[in-house]
C-alpha cells in the first residue's frame, strides 16, 4: 500500500509541476522500472489516472497510455 501512494504522489507531483504526456509521466513516477517493464508501468499508469479522474483530481490534456504505443516498449 505505501509504494502505491508513493507511485501516486510521485505521479501528482508531476502532473502539478505540468507533465502531461506518458513519457514524462513515466519518468517521473516509475523511473527505478527497467525499459522491459515499462508496458505494465504504463498499464498501472492507466489505472492511476482513472482513478485521480474519478476523484476530480486529473487535470486536462492528459495524455493516456496507448497498447501499440511505442512509449509502452513496442516498436
């Protein structure tokens, strides 16, 4: 339960400081995850964002990890 909150402060920290795109938002909150993990970091960033969206608290312009995107490891 804490790495989860930490992951989620790590995250908000970065959406306040204006990181919008997957890869900033990767590198901000799950920068200790090696390259071949960085499709489920996605996967479980995904789920980070519906949940602050259902609090009200996502800002706009998010931008949300796509399955083909190259962002998520697939080239």
């Amino acid at each position: 339960m804490a790495h989860r909150l930490d992951r989620e402060r790590r995250l908000v920290a970065a959406l306040d400081a204006g990181a919008r795109d997957v890869d900033a938002l990767l590198d901000a909150a799950w920068d200790d995850v090696p390259d071949g993990l960085r499709r489920a970091a996605g996967v479980t960033l995904a789920a980070h964002l519906d949940k602050l969206a259902e609090e009200g608290r996502l800002p706009p312009g998010v931008q949300r990890p796509e399955w083909g995107s190259s962002t998520l490891g697939d080239a």
